[in-house]
C-alpha cells in the first residue's frame, strides 16, 4: 500500500483506480504501512490520533465532544476494514 503512485481501490463490490495523493493532500485511514505502524497501540490514545486525523488539526488532550465521536467511529471501522 503506498499512496504515492495510482492504485486500484474496491469497496462494497465496485472498483475504480485512484490517483496519488498530491502534496497537501491525505487519506484517511493512512493506507501505508510506515504510518500505520506508528499508530498508538493504547486505545485511549488511538481514539485521539483517529480524532485528530479526521479533524486535521491536532486537538491533543482536550476531551472528545460528542460530535466527535461519529467520526472516530468511522476512522475506526476505516483502520478495522484495512486489516483484512
């Protein structure tokens, strides 16, 4: 997985091909495997990266609002969906 060249992607039965990611841009989920690797491993502190990747501005410890948690939720499912 490497999100610096073009890639094929398939979800729910569909597949397309997708450009790289240009310069300023990200993916959320990280789709390689340098920046998964540095994900926390202690939930708590996973919950706030996800949180702050979704947001892209780092929130550090301020508290989750309940917001929020909609999309930490889907940044989870995203992490979970790639570990196939």
């Amino acid at each position: 997985m490497d999100d610096s060249r073009r890639s094929w992607i398939m979800e729910i039965g569909r597949g397309w091909w997708a450009d790289p990611v240009k310069e300023n841009e990200s993916v959320c989920p990280p789709q390689d495997w340098t920046r998964l690797e540095a994900l926390p491993t202690d939930p708590d502190e996973l919950l706030i990266a996800v949180r702050d990747w979704t947001y892209h501005k780092p929130r550090y410890n301020k508290p989750v609002t309940g917001q929020e948690w909609g999309d930490i939720e889907f940044g989870l499912a995203g992490l979970l969906y790639r570990v196939r």
